[in-house]
C-alpha cells in the first residue's frame, strides 16, 4: 500500500471535519466519494486484496486514539450481533462482495446503557462494492456476509478498541458493555 495515498485520503476526510462535526451529509456523501476516488487510484485495489484480514490491518491512525481506517473481511459467512460504536462514528464502505447491514432502533432501557434492551430493527440494507453506511454515535447496528468474501473499509472517528461499547442480544433482550477501557 502506498503510505503517501492513505495519508492524503486521511487528510482529506479530517478536513471534511475540521469546522463541523461528523455528519451523514460530510462523512457519509463526501467521505463516501473520497474513499470512491482512493480505491480507484492505480494499485490500491490490488494492494488491498493482498492484505491479511486475519490479522487487525490499520491503514491509517495511531493505536488509542483519533480517527482510524482500518479493512476489515469476511473468508467464511459470518453473522455479527448488535453493537454500537459508543461515542464514535463510523463509515462502513464495501469494497468487494457485500455486507448485510442492519439498523435497530432501541425500545428499551436507557440509550448507551448496559440492561435491559428490546430492538426493533428499523433497516436492512445490502452494502454493495462503492457504498457506505454513515452511523453517528449510539447507532446500533450488525452485520452479516452470506456469501463471502468480502472487505470493506471501516472509517471510525476514534480507536474503537479503547471506546466504551455496548453488544446486544435480541433473544435475551440485553445489552452488555463489550469494552471498558480506562
Ligand atoms: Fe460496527
């Protein structure tokens, strides 16, 4: 991978947040281009299909904190549980195959809050090679890959590794705090 054309894609989405927070409309359409336009210079398809997402592959960020890009993958079919993202926003961007994304809305207990928790999924969308998912804070969401493989490109606005998160359980109507990390 070329460092020079992730730093500069970094630069750009930072910019797009510079003087206004992260939005559907600055992350999700423009962010949305900039990584269209990224994976279309010469090489970084190819670059990226190399990468083994066995392991975490960081494309761009510092370990604990600020905005990162990372690929992620799917080898196998893989189903996901709700989770959100904490405080963080994310941009989910497909690049090869598709991710079954799905959206809930929480109907109860308190937002952000470990307990007692009912979801009601409010979307289902299929992400498909050049689209992206926009999600701000608190948005509870999952994925699936039915049909590997696939990789898409995850932008957060933070190390979600160090951020307080929340994983549901439909059937035990549940959310517990996935990561304390203090
Ligand atoms: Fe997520």
């Amino acid at each position: 991978m070329n460092q020079q054309i992730v730093d500069q894609l970094a630069k750009d989405i930072l910019s797009l947040i510079e003087a206004e927070a992260p939005s559907p409309e600055n992350i999700g359409i423009r962010g949305t281009e900039l990584i269209q336009e990224f994976i279309r210079k010469p090489g970084v398809g190819d670059s990226l299909a190399k990468l083994d997402i066995r392991k975490k592959v960081r494309l761009w960020g510092s370990q604990g904190s600020g905005m990162q890009i990372l690929l992620h993958g799917a080898d196998t079919p893989k189903r996901g549980s709700p989770h959100d993202h904490g405080q963080s926003w994310a941009l989910y961007f497909q690049v090869s195959g598709a991710t079954e994304m799905s959206t809930y809305k929480r109907i109860s207990g308190a937002p952000g809050r470990p307990g007692q928790a009912a979801l009601e999924k409010t979307d289902q969308t299929d992400l498909t090679p050049g689209n992206a998912m926009f999600f701000g804070p608190l948005v509870i969401h999952s994925t699936q890959h039915s049909a590997p493989p696939a990789r898409w490109i995850r932008v957060t606005g933070t190390d979600l590794d160090y951020v307080e998160r929340l994983r549901f359980s439909i059937e035990r109507q549940e959310a517990v705090i996935e990561k304390r990390y203090r």
